[in-house]
C-alpha cells in the first residue's frame, strides 16, 4: 500500500495564521485589567500677607501654561477665565483668597508645561503672576504680600 501525504497549500497555510492571531489576540483581550492611573495632584499652602490686595479679598487661577503665553496672558484674559461659565481644560484651580487667612488646596498638577499662578487683585501690579517650571512638585508654599507673590517647593512635611 502507498502512503498518502498532505500538502498544505497556501490558502491552508494562510488561514491556520489567521487563526494563531486571533488567538493571540483573545488572550490578550483577556489579561488582567490595569488600573486607572489617577491624576498627580499638586497641594498648595496659600499664606496671604494681612496687607496683600489691601486687605480685601481677591481670587486666585491657576493654570497649566507653556513660558510664553504666560508672559502674553494680560489681566483681562484671565479675568474672562475666571468669569466663564466653563473653563477649559488647562484651568487648574480657581480659589478665593482672604488676606491674612492661611489655606491649602489640592489641584491637579500639571504633567509637561508650567503652572501659572495669577491673582486678580483690585489694583494689580507688575506681580500679580507667578509662574512655577517644571518639574512640578507636589508640595508648594504661596507667600502673597501686598504687591507681589513668590511660590516655593514646601520643605516641611504636613
């Protein structure tokens, strides 16, 4: 008796390689789930002079900028932020601020561009932003006096 051999022909070639990637990619479909990756905050501790905006309280943006569009941000611009009923994306934090009142606040914290810092006080004065580079902290002092403001890394735990 003869033996009889099999020959795969292409198209049987080509569909037993259709099979092994769907396969593969069920088994991949059915890994483990990841975790959602939460957002790195960025928490701020607000120390507001008694003598900043002349005692009265003023608001507070913060928003994730590139260096210059923060030098091109004017006052008006950020005031129709803070007015709008939406804001956008690269909108950090929006806070009051009660001259002399210490606060912390917690904001997402920008990943790849700088923070900006803008204080809408009553009579601004050439510092009324500050702009924080990067790399991002997660800990921040922010010294407000009566005409300027300065932001630096927080060295003391809370």
């Amino acid at each position: 008796m003869g033996s009889v051999q099999l020959s795969i022909g292409p198209d049987m070639a080509r569909g037993k390689i259709i099979v092994a990637v769907i396969l593969a990619l069920c088994l991949c479909a059915c890994g483990p789930k990841k975790p959602s990756l939460a957002p790195l905050i960025m928490t701020i501790h607000i120390k507001p002079d008694k003598s900043a905006n002349n005692g009265g309280i003023f608001w507070m943006v913060i928003k994730e900028v590139d260096e210059n569009q923060f030098s091109n941000d004017t006052y008006e611009m950020i005031e129709s932020i803070f007015l709008a009923d939406e804001r956008g994306p690269d909108v950090l934090g929006v806070c009051s601020v009660v001259p002399g009142e210490e606060r912390q606040i917690t904001v997402i914290r920008p990943s790849y561009r700088p923070a900006g810092f803008y204080l809408l006080l009553t009579d601004p004065h050439e510092y009324w932003k500050v702009l924080l580079k990067q790399p991002v902290g997660s800990k921040y002092d922010l010294r407000i006096e009566k005409y300027k403001a300065s932001v630096a890394k927080r060295m003391s735990s809370w």
